[in-house]
C-alpha cells in the first residue's frame, strides 16, 4: 500500500461517469484530492461511506480539496448509485484495476473460509502532483469523512 511521502503513477487512466478514460494527472486538479477506494456500488458499508462524503462535500470544497470514489463497477453503476444517492462528487471505475494496484489496494481478501482479490477500503489524501500526504487503511465508513474533514483542515493550517 502507498505510504505517506510516497506518489502514484499520474499516467494511469480512470473512466468518468460519462465512460470517458481520463489520467490521473487531469483528476488531480485541486491542492489536496480526497481519492477513496471502496469495494461495490449500493453496498451497505460503500452507501455510508459515499453519503458521508456527501454531506461533508461542501465543507471540503470550502477548503480547496475535492473528492474521487474509485471502484471496479462501471460508469452505469457509478451513475445509478450517484443519482440514487445524490452524491455531489465524481465516481470513477477501474475496471482493469490498474490505479488499484498502483495504490496497493487490489488485494487477497476472504469470506467464509474463500479467498478472492477485492479493494481495501482505503483513503488516500494527495497532492496535484500524485504524493501522499495521508493514508487510511482497512477504513471503517462510520465517521470516517469527519476524519477526513479534521485532516484536511489540520493540512491546511500547515500551509
């Protein structure tokens, strides 16, 4: 998993909402870019987490900061489950799990004794130029923005 200090691959592509492949470079367009990895669309953890991020979207912007949910669904998914949920942010899929490796996110997980590859839930807090300014790993989704939010101003303050 990328650690703080670290930077990921800006060259890799993402597909926007409108099925569009996009750098990382681009997506990166704010100081500080909230990028959340998280497991499924419409789960009940990945709701939470997404309606959390939501309605913590504006305080965010405030601060010159920007949010980017990643998973594997793609763009129809990511468009159901944001109009369902009226999120205020951009969702992209990494279908062919390339930004997933990059960040260490693409792992072996089990379930009732299986194994099977799946995304950590994972926050990162970058730069625009891709460096980690903070990583959370194994994210629990219940309270997780406000902690984000407590980072985010914490980073701010040290500018």
């Amino acid at each position: 998993m990328r650690q703080i200090g670290q930077s990921i691959d800006i060259n890799l592509e993402l597909t926007n909402s409108r099925g569009v492949k996009v750098k990382l470079e681009k997506i990166l367009n704010q100081e500080i870019n909230i990028v959340y990895f998280y497991p499924k669309d419409g789960t009940p953890g990945c709701t939470l987490e997404a309606c959390e991020f939501r309605d913590a979207n504006s305080e965010i912007n405030a601060l010159g900061a920007q949010i980017i949910g990643i998973s594997k669904d793609n763009d129809k998914s990511h468009n159901q489950f944001t109009d369902k949920y009226k999120l205020n942010f951009e969702l992209y899929s990494d279908s062919d799990n390339l930004v997933q490796n990059d960040f260490g996110v693409w792992l072996e997980k089990s379930m009732f004794g299986k194994s099977y590859m799946g995304t950590q839930r994972s926050t990162f807090i970058l730069n625009k130029s891709g460096k980690v300014l903070h990583v959370w790993d194994k994210v629990n989704p219940l309270g997780h923005s406000q902690d984000v939010l407590n980072i985010i101003k914490k980073l701010k303050s040290n500018e």
